[in-house]
C-alpha cells in the first residue's frame, strides 16, 4: 500500500486455507474412528484390518493434499 501497489485479492488464499483447514479436520476425524472404532474391533471383526487400511490409506492422501494446499499457500 505504501508504495501504490494494487493489493492482492484474499478471496483465493482463504479459500485454499479454508481447504487446508477442512482435510485437517478431515485426518482428525479418521484418526479418533481408527482409534476409538476399528483398533478395538481388530480383535473381532475379520472385515476391520481391511476397513482400517482403507482408512489410513484416505489419511494418508488427506495428509498429501494438505501439503500440496500448504505448498500453495506459500507461494
């Protein structure tokens, strides 16, 4: 502003934040239903190493879109 530049718009960096905001809580939410939900039921259920699997393989590509949202941001 000081030196009459245009100021850049936010509209697409609180968007990308918003984002980044929502798969982090995303890979919370997983994270405690893996821990309170499929860990116990491992001793149980045949279907819940597979289930568990399935859900931090998402968490992992949650993990990888957060860092591709942060990378983003730090442009």
């Amino acid at each position: 502003m000081i030196l009459g530049l245009p100021t850049p718009r936010l509209g697409v960096y609180r968007d990308v934040l918003a984002m980044k905001i929502a798969l982090a809580a995303g890979m919370i939410a997983l994270a405690i239903f893996n821990r309170w939900r499929l860990a116990p039921a491992l001793a149980q259920d045949a279907t819940a190493p597979h289930r568990l699997a399935l859900t931090v393989a998402t968490e992992i590509a949650l993990a990888i879109m957060v860092i591709i949202a942060v990378g983003f941001l730090g442009l």
